[in-house]
C-alpha cells in the first residue's frame, strides 16, 4: 500500500503511459509509411475503399489521440522529473547534456504532434469525407497529408534516439 | 528534382543524418 502513494510509483505510472501512448502513435505513423501507402497502388480499385472507408478512418483515430496522450504524459513526466523549464530551453545555460538531449527530443515530439493535429488531420479529414472537398482539393489534402507524415517519419528516429537515450547523457 | 520525401528510402536515410546532426548539436550545446 506505501507503494501506492509513493511518488516513485506514479513517477514510473505517468512513464509507463508516455511509452504505451508513444507506441500508439509512432506504431500507427510507421504502419502508414511502411505498410499502408507503399501498399495501396498494389490493392486492385475494387479494393482499395476497403482500406480508404474502414481501415484509414480507424488507425487514424488512435494515430491522433496516441500523439495527443504522448504529449500529455511527456510533459506531466518532464515536470514531475523536475526538468520541464530546463528542457524547454534545450538545456542552454544548465551545462547538462541530459537536459539538452531530452529537450531536442521534446521539441521534435512537438513540431511531429503539431503536424499531426494541425496539418495531417484536418487534411486528411477533407480525404476521408468529414470535411467537404473537391477532387481537386482531396488531390492536394492527400498530398500534403502524405508529404507531412513523411516529414514525421523522419523526425521519429532522431526524436527515439534523444529519447531512448537520453539515460546516457 | 523528385522530393526525397516521396521515397521511403531516402526518408530514413534523411533521419540518420539528422540523427547525426542532432547528437553534434547536444555536444556543441551542453
């Protein structure tokens, strides 16, 4: 029972979170990348709505909500770690790699979860039929939607290393 | 030019190489 109210505990809690949450969202964001779009020019026409209309609008949600909890948690760890402050500003001025490692890492988490709520999301809601749109407009929206998980894709393996090793700095 | 984006390849060819320029800037910062 004393482990309950411990702070460690929730310490490792809110961490266990931040982790899950992070595979939620870069999991779904690798599954586009690596499986999805390299894969549906090979899906014959017919099929393709099957992805489109089921699969797409499903991953996206915990795509979305699986960057949102990620940050949530990330910054509740930061400040619980005592860090929070300190990593905003990448560490400058603190002499501690640690700080600036991490801090990288968040910043780079931030620009990914703007891109996605902010310029994959509302895109993707015109390619998806939640929001009205043209051919035209969904050719675009589709577009930049794609250009922009690209963009995350690779910024998620910088962002892993800061944060996968950070323990080292 | 094809933008290296639209290539899964170079993409994470790309995040290597700023791997590497992340791991410089935290030594130049800290």
């Amino acid at each position: 029972m004393q482990e309950l109210v411990a702070f460690d505990w929730w310490l490792l809690f809110v961490r266990w979170c931040h982790i899950a949450s992070g595979v939620m969202w870069i999991g779904h964001l690798w599954y586009f990348n690596f499986t999805q779009t390299p894969t549906m020019p090979k899906i014959p026409t017919e099929l393709r709505p099957g992805v489109a209309k089921y699969i797409l609008p499903e991953a996206l949600f915990w795509f979305r909500w699986g960057a949102m909890f990620t940050i949530i948690f990330g910054l509740i760890l930061a400040w619980m770690n005592g860090y929070l402050w300190s990593a905003i500003k990448i560490g400058i001025g603190d002499h501690s790699t640690h700080n600036t490692a991490i801090g990288i890492g968040m910043w780079l988490g931030t620009i990914m979860w703007f891109n996605v709520w902010f310029i994959i999301w509302p895109n993707q809601k015109k390619n998806i039929g939640i929001t009205p749109a043209s051919p035209d407009e969904i050719k675009v929206a589709a577009r930049t939607a794609g250009l922009a998980s690209r963009v995350n894709t690779m910024l998620s393996i910088p962002m892993l290393y800061c944060m996968a090793g950070v323990h080292f700095y | 030019m094809k933008n290296p984006l639209d290539s899964l390849g170079q993409t994470i060819v790309l995040g290597f190489v700023l791997t590497v320029v992340v791991v410089l800037l935290i030594h130049a910062i800290a």
